[in-house]
C-alpha cells in the first residue's frame, strides 16, 4: 500500500509534466523568453499543408516553419 503524502506528490509532479512547467530556478524574464521562443519553433497547423502545396501533397508540416531551432543546436541569448 503506498502512503497518501507520496502518491499525492506523484499525482502533483504528473500535472506539472502535462502541463510543461518549468523550474523554479529562472527569473521570470526569462521564463517567458523561452516560452516565446518554444512557441515560434512549433510546427504549422495541419490545414496549412493542403493550403500551401495543394490536396494531394504528403508532407510534413515541419517544413513549412521559417524558423527552427533546438534546445540543444541553437541558444538564445538570455
């Protein structure tokens, strides 16, 4: 049987991984510098691939973003 404290704090941190919280560690600043940037590398909405290059096209929609970074390729200046 597993204690009601440590499956609470189980439960806790699965809600915080859901919902991609960050550490607690960073200034606020820079928090939201990361979160800008996350959302600019996202990949395009599904409906764009059919818009840009017709019905019949199969692919990606990574293809069509302007900017693509990664977290460990490319920095942000803080």
């Amino acid at each position: 049987m597993i204690p009601l404290q440590v499956n609470y704090q189980n439960q806790k941190a699965k809600q915080l991984q859901k919902q991609n919280k960050m550490g607690s560690i960073k200034t606020s600043g820079k928090k939201k510098r990361l979160i800008k940037k996350g959302k600019s590398t996202r990949w395009a909405p599904f409906w764009a691939v059919p818009k840009v290059f017709g019905i019949g096209r199969k692919i990606h929609p990574s293809r069509i973003t302007s900017k693509k970074r990664n977290w460990k390729r490319n920095k942000i200046k803080d």
